[in-house]
C-alpha cells in the first residue's frame, strides 16, 4: 500500500504556516518514516524551499473566514481527497507535534476514514468532550484525518465541501455559531449524513487527541530537534490555595494550540 501525510499551510499575517508545515514534515519523516504532501498557495510558496516535501499542489485560497478579526484560512480541506497521491493517508493540522510512532496504527485498523473523537487537555486527567450544541452531536476534530481512498471517504470529503458552502444552514439547523467556519463542526456533519445519522465506531480513533492549551508553560527537555520529551507547569488550587504542578511527557503525539509557542519549540 502506498501511504503518506497530507499537510495544508497557508500564511496569514499572524501566523507562518509553512514554517509549521516543515516542522511538521520533518517529524513525519523521523517518527513515521512516510513521505508528505504539501497543499498550499503560491502566495506562500513565493521563494520558499519545498524540497523537504515529496510533492506540492498549489490552490486558490479562501479568505473569507475569520477569527477574533484576523483571517484563518482552513476552507478547503475537502480538497484532500482527490489531491492525496496515496491510498492509505494522514492528514494532519500543522500544529499536531509528533513524538512517537502511534499514529501508524492508524494506517492498520482504518476502515474507511477516521478522527479523533475524545479529547483531552494535558493538564487535566478527564476526557473533554465537545459538543456541536446543547442537543446536538458529539464532535469529531479535524486536526488528525485517516482515511483510504474509498466510496465512502470520497463521500465525505464531498458532503464537506457541501457543508462548506452552506455553512449558516447547518449552524441554524443545529444551533451552533456559524459565523466562524470550523472543519471538526464540517466533519462531524458529514460523518453523520454519510453515515446516515447512525454513528459507526469504525470513524473514531481509540484515544484521546491531547490538547496542550496557550495558558500552558511548556518546555522541551533538551535541546535535540527531534526532542519527544517535554515538561508543562501549570498552577492548579486545591482549597483555595495555588499549587504549581509539573509533568513530564515522553513519546506522547499533541495538538499545541498556541501557534506561537509551537514554533518557539523548535527554533
């Protein structure tokens, strides 16, 4: 089977994606040892060096999306499908730090596609869930996509477009915000419309996705660009009194929110 890692990067004026994405793609090579395809736009691409990625597709851009007043350009994902060269693909959030080889099991007990469903921040020892309302249904993240080329995957990364391009419909429909558009809430839906609203166990993968929040102090244990060892401190109060608190991680794959801090770890 041929597999591989699919990444999108597409700069804003706050955050360098493309930088991310060659951190990223570096770790894929380490950890996973599998090639990676770049999807992004020439805007971005201007004078870049690619020669990290096996291969590179340019695309338009939507800018339309926003958050907190500064543009986020993350439509379009459904482009994954018909771009992935491979048959067996990840596709992953340039912001997702690998560490270890687990997400290669993924590529053993896929059926069709899936994500992440559970999640969990590092601070916490409980699972938090997301809901896309108060009635509505659990929602999947986008941040980790596994998925063969298959009817059903090609299903759903087509309902996302649908999704995609009727938005506010969907947001009414299930009584979520709508004016920001998320790829875990396009997921979710068109998990359920190809499924036909009948949850099927083979879309979620078995663990929790970890979150490391921005409030975090998270540091790397040595110096090594491939460092997979890291320690958090984080102030937790326990009958009214603050208590620091450290933990330290090995070999553990996260999704760091904080897209700053993300490359101030591996500068």
């Amino acid at each position: 089977m041929n597999n591989g890692v699919v990444l999108f990067a597409h700069n804003t004026e706050n955050y360098d994606y493309f930088e991310m994405a060659v951190c990223c793609a570096k770790r894929v090579n380490h950890f996973l040892n599998l090639p990676v395809t770049l999807i992004s736009d020439h805007v971005t691409l201007h004078d870049k060096d690619t020669k990290l990625f096996d291969n590179v597709f340019t695309v338009e851009t939507n800018k339309s999306n926003q958050n907190r007043n500064k543009i986020w350009i993350n439509k379009g994902r459904f482009r994954a499908y018909e771009l992935s060269p491979y048959d067996k693909t990840i596709l992953l959030d340039v912001d997702y730090v690998i560490n270890s080889t687990q997400l290669l099991k993924t590529l053993d007990f896929v059926v069709d596609i899936c994500a992440h469903r559970n999640t969990q921040y590092i601070d916490s020892y409980k699972s938090n869930q997301e809901f896309l309302s108060t009635y509505s249904h659990q929602t999947f993240w986008a941040t980790v996509i596994v998925y063969k080329k298959t009817l059903k995957s090609k299903l759903v990364f087509d309902s996302l477009k649908m999704i995609e391009n009727n938005y506010s419909h969907y947001g009414i429909l299930h009584n979520f915000l709508y004016q920001q558009y998320r790829n875990d809430y396009g997921l979710t839906l068109a998990l359920d419309l190809v499924n036909g609203h009948v949850f099927d166990e083979s879309d979620v993968i078995p663990w929790n996705l970890i979150h490391v929040q921005n409030a975090n102090r998270f540091y790397k244990n040595n110096g090594d660009e491939f460092c997979n060892e890291y320690t958090t401190i984080f102030d937790k109060v326990y009958n009214g009194r603050t208590k620091t608190e450290y933990l330290t991680t090995s070999d553990m794959d996260f999704h760091m929110l904080d897209k700053n801090k993300l490359l101030e770890l591996f500068q």
